[in-house]
C-alpha cells in the first residue's frame, strides 16, 4: 500500500508540476514547488527499492526544484517585501 501511494504521490505531483511549467504565466512558478513534493516521493521509493543511480537523478531534480523555487517563488516575494509595495 504504501509503495503504491509513493508511485501515485510522486506521478501525480510530477505531472502537475509538468503542466503547470508548460508555458510562462502566474501559475508556472509552483511547478517547482510540485516536484518539491514529487522528488521526495520518488527518492523515498526508489531507495526503498535500491535504485540508487535513478535515486541520484531525483536528488539533482529535487536541488534543481529547490532552485527554481528560491528564484521564482521565495526571492522575489522577499524583494517585494523589502521595497515595501502594497
């Protein structure tokens, strides 16, 4: 059972995080915030099972997710707060 909602949770997450990075618009920034939560999963998964080179690959998705999120989402929220704009 809970192999099977690490598949789903991880699928799903990742295909949502997909579509909503498929073209420039107010949503696209919370693709990465998608795969913040489908890396994980897959990660969680894949070690369970030892796939240890597919595990490295969704650690460097899961930094790259962590990236996206900083710049797209996090940094300029920060920006925003510090010029002080309603």
């Amino acid at each position: 059972m809970l192999m099977t909602a690490l598949q789903v949770l991880a699928s799903a997450f990742a295909l949502l995080g997909t579509w909503l990075l498929r073209k420039p618009g107010r949503w696209m920034p919370w693709g990465f915030a998608c795969w913040l939560v489908s890396n994980p999963a897959a990660m969680l998964f894949l070690a369970l099972h030892g796939h240890w080179v597919l595990f490295a690959q969704h650690l460097v998705f899961f930094v790259l997710a962590l990236d996206g999120v900083w710049h797209w989402l996090v940094r300029p929220g920060i920006e925003h707060n510090l010029r002080g704009a309603p």
